[in-house]
C-alpha cells in the first residue's frame, strides 16, 4: 500500500509511561523508550514516571510546540482509562486530537508477564506498530449531537423510584416502567430494613405516593420495553402495556370489585406474599399498591375461562364502567434521550439445593418468606405461625444459601448476613423462639451493621459457625425438622432440631436479564449481572453512552447503596441533558464515492440502517453509523473506509508487531 | 509493502511462537484489560490490536498478518447475542469459516487461526486461551507459508464471495 499520509520525514513523539513501578517494573521503559527514538519518523521518544499527572500532559503540550511534533504516540495503561486524556493533551497542544494513538502496556504488557526481556520486547512490538499506525492518521472532528431531556428509567423499586424522584425533582421529565401491577419493587415486601429496623413501608410508600402524583412522572405499570433504538441522547423506546383489563383513568381503586367478585375467598397464590395467602381473580397485590388500580387475571376469571360469569365486579363498577373484558396490550412509542436501568433481582430458587428441603418439609421457608410471615400486612397480619398453624418454639436460619458455594453461585450476596441478623431479631421478638444462625462468615461491612450483630447476639440469639449439610425430619411423631453441620469453631458435628428453618437465598439476576441486557445492548458481567463501565470510576455508567444502571441489576447490594446509585444515576443523566449536547467519536464509517460499485453489499449487512444506496452508490448516514466497521470489512472495492481504523492504519500495525523477527 | 528495516534484537534461541490477536474494542479487549488488572499471567506471544467490533476483521488483514510472518492469528469477539453492534460477531463467525478454507488450502494447520467468543468478565478465558494458543502453536513450529503478491490478489477476489 501507499504511505499518502506522512513521508518518512514524520515528526512523531513517543512517551512511554512508568506509571510508577506499575509498568517499569517489568517493562525496561529506558530501553523502549531508546528503541522508539530509533523508529523512522520519530523526532521525539521520552520516559515520564506519570504521563497522566499534568507535568506528563505538559510535555506532550510543549513538544507539540517546540518541536514541532505532528503525531504523538503513548505507551500507558488501557485506552479505556486514558485515551481521552491524551487526545485532549493532543490537541491542547496544538494538533488534531486524532493525530494520537494509545499503546497499552499495561493492562496487557506489564501487568501479565513476569520476563522483562519478553515484556520489553511485546511493548517494543506494541509501539512500533503504533509508530507505523499514527503516521496515517487523518485530522477528524467529533460530532454534536443533541440530548433529548427526557430520562427512561426502567423498574421501579426504591432503585428506579429514586432515580424518577430526583430526576423529576430536577424538572425533567421522567417514563417510570414496572412490569408488576404496583410499584415498591422488593422493598415493598420488607417489614423491616436493617441495620435501623425502620418500617420498610413506612420509608417507602411516602416515595411510592410521590411518583404515583408528580407531574413530571409518568408512571407505566404492567408494562415492558419491548425494543430500544437509536443512540446516546436520542433513544427511542418501544413501550408494552399489558392489559389488566381495567380502564386505568377510570378505575379510582375503591376495591369494591375485588370485595363483590363471585370467588367468596381468594383461590390462586397471591403472588406478592410469595404464595403463603391466596387472592381472587381480581385483586391489589398491597394495600398500598401505587397505583390503586385493580388487575384482572384472566387465568383464573371465570368471565374469561368460561363467559358465563355474573360479573358482580361489572355491576358494581356500573358509575365508573372502569371494567374493560375487551382489552388488550397497547403500545406507546417514546423518545429519551438517556435510560436508567433498575430492573432489580430475583432471589436464588431455594429447590436447587435439594438437601435443604425446601419445597419438600413444610418446616422450610425461605427469608422472603419470612418478610413476609412478619409483616403486618402479610399473608398472617405479622403472626408468625408454622403452615401447620403452630408458633415456632426454635428456629435455624441457614447462611449462604446460593452464595459464596461453587455448586450454585460463587459471590457472595452481600444482604444475607445482615437481614438475617434482622429477621432473627423479629422473630425473637415475636415469638420468643430459640434462634440458631449458621453462618460461614459474619458478612457485616457497613455504617451500624457490626453493632447491630452485637446486639443481636446479647438478645440471645445462636450463631454457629458451620454450613449446614443436611435438613431431616426428626422422625417419630415430632414435626421438628433436624439441622445438621459440622460447628468449626467447636470442631464437632451439631444436629439441632427446629420448628421452623429460614433459608438466606442469596441474589441472582433476574430470569430475562439477558434479555433486558440485550435490549439495552449492555455487557454481561460475572454471574450475568450487568455491567458498568468501570468498577470504581464509572459504577453506574455502561458501555452503552446514556444509559445507566442502579441498583441490584448490576450486583446485589442492599437499600442504602441501592438509593446511592439511584442517585448517581439520576445525576449523570442529568450532567448529560444539561450539557444539552453530547459529541460523538468520529470512527464512523464513509463511503469514497469514485470507488463504489454500487453492488449493495453493505446495505443488509448494517444492522442500523444507516447505509442507503443514493443514486446507484452506497451513502452512510455518520449519525446512524455506530463504527463498527463490518461494512468495512465487506466491501469487495474497498470503497467502504472507518474514521480511526481505516485499513492502512491496521495493516501497518500488523506490519509494526511482526516487523522484528 | 512498506519498509520492513527496524530490527530489535531476536529473543532467543527457542522458537517463540508469533500470534497476532484482533480484540473487539467491547468484550475482549475489556477481557485483556480485566486480566491484567486482576495481575493474571498467561504467554507473551500475542499482539493485540484493537478494533471496535470482531465484524471489522478483514479477512484480508489476516491472510496479511500470515503473509508478514506471524504463526498464528486469534480474533476475540463477544458472545453471539452479545455484541455490541448486534450482529458483527456473526459476520466474523462467518468469514473465518471462509478464512479456515482458505488457510486448510495454504496448507497452514487448523490450530493457527482461532476464533473466540470471550466477555468483558471472562480474563481467565483469555488467559486460558492465550495459553493454550501458544502452546499449540510452539508445538506445531513455525508456519511455513509463502504467499506472493499475486495470490494474496487472488485471495481478495475470494473475499468478494463471502461478503
């Protein structure tokens, strides 16, 4: 190929970084740096124990100006932490930012080899292909594209209501979608959050009321993103509404339907108390469900099982004619210009860990369960009674059920420690029960968690350090169910027979989280969480500009960290609209018009329409391009090109890590 | 083809396999940063280049990367679902079907073109195929192939094909 670029009169610089011993330590940086001096074109080739501080930007800057430099290459960390950086050293310079190119050797050099001979010889490679690279590189400009104001956020626990809140407190307007009938998300079902046993209703349903009126909320329940398009600043979402078959407006959520409705008592398990209560076809999952508006389950209607119903629930709804048998999914179509993703967890299925019994012994109740049993508005109005009706007189909570074990998931789930430090507390409380917590570890890491374990322990309760092994009945007449695990502090097996065992389910993301992640286009992270961009400095941004994540859709954490998150969230959506404008990188893909044959071979291989065909040539739209560059890639003229990987560029860095043997 | 002068000086006298990697900016690139953040250690003989998607892989920048010396190419992409451009992974699937062809008739083995699906969070399936790819390769010795201007011409009139 033709080096139109630059001749070989380049005037290139090279900084290779220390990064303190983080790189120098195994890489010979002197050495590298010396080699880099050597390469044609370079007129500049320099060490510097930080690139990044401003002394380190400096001298780029001066050597821009001094020497007259027209390229500038650094050998650092990951682009992903620095590019940025540099290209804006680059150009505060004096020259195009895109005249810079990143060579990474660290994340990839450094820090994963232990020879300094090879690690110096694999960043002499990296940066002799960098050298060979950047003399191509063309002068480009970012792109502006407009932020659209209005934030989707997705899932409304206290993650997604938190995030509305702020955001609409802001003045911006809010879509706020929860797939479930009502809003509250798990906290709803909490009686008591730890470590300060507030009332979980009592903090939350005040939040609840306040999205349910804001004006600058709109609130879509019983309904699902069904497709996301376009880019940062200007998503178009594709809203589900599921029908419940109640005319929304209409319905003022009196309930004298569900008092009326032709099934005296509930029949199906109410979903809400996790099947401990029943409900009717038509029904409120909570007392203080937001919005108050019924929901008919057409499963179990009987006007949609057989037609023939007396439809009492019609009769007394005859003032509103709130009651719609017709209705069906609607769709709404919206524009937003960021997402915030809060679409929560679920807890770990307790039947996969057979020996546990859950599903098997009525004795076994999972913690969720138990949120339950305890609160006042549960399935037993807070009584805790067995599913045999008697009080608990012993009770065992089980640690780490689907945490921190290789057969289920290996992390560890962060809450479990400390809510069942709680509910321990509660049932004491309320049944004055023996209580015995088998626990791995004591996990209590937070602002009031360890005095709060303290105080439960002077309460009486039992810990026991062991992981229990086996649940068995204790046989006889006795409705008891024995725990059995080996106590490693004693260093004896203990068998302790309980009335009632609360499995700690650890949590797991939700079943359609691949599902949501693909829809949002964001990266799986371990355990099929989603991912943030960065784990410390960007914890709520993503890969995918403008859409943000909070709380356990990208790991378990508990409230206070949930809330934080929300918060994070809400505020770099925020800097983003109010920026009002976000720039675009320019590695877009474009078409040399003398070249193009017009074969249409790029068309359907653009999976976001951008590429058309304008009088018999290919013309791609820089908006639509994302820069993938598999048009590129196809191209049999090769008249397709991408900003910032054009196909010289990588040639020449194929060339540049081979060119030594 | 441009100048090949600058020489630095030849590792040793055992024969160290050369593989040249493309990562996709989204899935293993982030891999590679991820295991080296976690201080991973796995076999120094690839070079990685960065592109934003494994659909920007040329076959041609392959059939190259063998054309100037190298004994191996590996192209890391994310998990089909998971790209980041939708489908791109897909055409990458699909050309280094092609390519495997092309290499098979070259006589170059099977072992030295790899293709891997590899996440953002999976470093230590980056390691292991680092590992494993170096290892093969040393046993295999270096590719022998010599291709000419003209054939690699041919080659690219292959690659309209498979578009």
């Amino acid at each position: 190929m033709s080096e139109t670029a630059m001749n070989g009169d380049s005037r290139i610089g090279v900084y290779v970084c220390h990064c303190g011993t983080n790189i120098a330590g195994t890489v010979d940086v002197e050495a590298v740096a010396e080699f880099a001096g050597g390469l044609r074109g370079v007129a500049v080739a320099r060490t510097y124990k930080y690139m990044c501080s401003d002394p380190g930007q400096e001298l780029i800057k001066q050597d821009i100006r001094d020497n007259n430099l027209q390229r500038v290459v650094v050998a650092a960390c990951s682009p992903s932490l620095h590019e940025a950086t540099f290209r804006r050293a680059t150009e505060e310079g004096g020259i195009n930012p895109y005249y810079f190119h990143m060579v990474n050797i660290r994340e990839h050099d450094a820090w994963v080899h232990e020879d300094t001979d090879e690690a110096t010889v694999k960043a002499k490679d990296l940066i002799r292909a960098a050298v060979h690279r950047v003399r191509f590189h063309k002068p480009l400009e970012r792109q502006k594209v407009d932020v659209n104001p209005d934030v989707m956020v997705v899932g409304a626990g206290i993650a997604g209501i938190h995030a509305a809140l702020t955001l609409a407190n802001a003045g911006k307007k809010v879509y706020l979608v929860e797939r479930e009938p009502s809003i509250g998300g798990h906290m709803a079902k909490f009686d008591k959050t730890f470590p300060t046993l507030d009332c979980a209703a009592c903090i939350l349903t005040p939040k609840m009321t306040e999205v349910g009126a804001h004006p600058n909320i709109t609130l879509w329940t019983y309904s699902e993103v069904e497709e996301v398009d376009g880019y940062v600043g200007n998503y178009k979402v594709k809203v589900r509404h599921r029908p419940r078959f109640i005319i929304e407006e209409a319905c003022v959520g009196c309930l004298e339907c569900i008092e009326v409705c032709v099934f005296r008592r509930g029949k199906t398990p109410d979903e809400f108390n996790l099947g401990l209560s029943k409900r009717k076809p038509i029904y409120i999952p909570f007392p203080q469900a937001v919005p108050q508006i019924v929901t008919i389950d057409p499963d179990t209607c009987i006007e949609f099982r057989t037609g023939k119903c007396k439809k009492t629930c019609v009769e007394v709804c005859a003032d509103r004619n709130a009651i719609d048998f017709q209705q069906t999914e609607t769709f709404d179509e919206v524009d937003v210009g960021t997402v915030i993703l809060a679409t929560g967890f679920k807890t770990f299925d307790a039947k996969r860990i057979p020996y546990y019994g859950y599903g098997r012994y009525d004795a076994v109740y999972t913690a969720l369960e138990v949120e339950r049993l305890v609160n006042s508005s549960g399935p037993t109005e807070g009584q805790v009674v067995l599913r045999d009706g008697r009080k608990p007189e012993s009770i065992g909570i089980v640690h780490c059920v689907g945490s921190r074990d290789r057969n289920t998931n290996t992390y560890c789930s962060r809450v479990c420690c400390m809510y069942s430090l709680k509910l321990a507390h509660l049932l004491k409380e309320r049944t004055g029960a023996e209580i015995y917590n088998f626990y791995i570890d004591m996990r209590t890491p937070g602002k009031d968690f360890e005095e709060f374990y303290n105080r439960v322990g002077e309460e009486g309760v039992h810990f026991i350090r062991g992981k229990v092994a086996d649940v068995y009945p204790e046989g006889g007449d006795s409705e008891r169910v024995v725990l059995q695990a080996e106590d490693t502090l004693l260093g004896r097996m203990r068998k302790i027979p309980v009335d009632m065992v609360v499995l700690a389910t650890g949590l797991e993301p939700q079943a359609d989280a691949e599902e949501v992640r693909r829809t949002f286009n964001i990266t799986c992270a371990s355990g099929g969480f989603f991912m943030e961009r960065h784990p410390k400095l960007a914890p709520v941004s993503t890969f995918t500009d403008g859409i943000f994540l909070a709380g356990a859709c990208q790991g378990p954490k508990d409230i206070p960290d949930t809330v934080a998150q929300a918060g994070a969230a809400a505020a770099e959506a925020m800097a983003l609209i109010d920026a009002r404008f976000v720039e675009m990188d320019p590695n877009t893909a474009y078409v040399v018009t003398e070249d193009c044959s017009g074969c249409k071979t790029c068309i359907p291989l653009c999976p976001f329409s951008a590429i058309s065909r304008v009088e018999g040539k290919a013309e791609i739209n820089p908006i639509l391009c994302k820069g993938c560059g598999t048009c590129v890639a196809a191209c049999p003229s090769g008249a397709i090109r991408q900003n910032l990987f054009e196909d010289e560029e990588i040639y020449e860095e194929i060339l540049g890590v081979l060119a030594h043997a | 083809m441009p100048e090949k002068t600058e020489q630095t000086e030849t590792s040793s006298d055992s024969y160290e396999p050369r593989i040249v990697a493309f990562f996709c900016n989204w899935c293993t690139y982030l891999a590679a940063d991820l295991a080296g953040t976690s201080r991973m250690k796995y076999a120094p003989n690839a070079r990685v280049i960065r592109v934003m998607c494994s659909g920007r892989v040329d076959p041609q920048f392959v059939l190259d990367a063998f054309a100037q010396g190298a004994d191996g190419v590996l192209i890391g992409g994310c998990h089909p679902g998971d790209c980041h451009y939708q489908e791109g992974n897909y055409k990458a699937l699909r050309r280094y079907k092609m390519l495997k062809r092309v290499l098979d008739d070259l006589g170059l083995e099977e072992e030295r073109l790899r293709l891997e699906w590899i996440s953002a969070a999976e470093a230590d399936k980056l390691r292991d195929v680092m590992d494993e790819m170096a290892e093969q390769l040393s046993a295999l010795g270096p590719a022998q192939l010599e291709v000419s201007e003209e054939d690699l011409e041919a080659m690219s009139a292959v690659e309209e094909v498979t578009a």
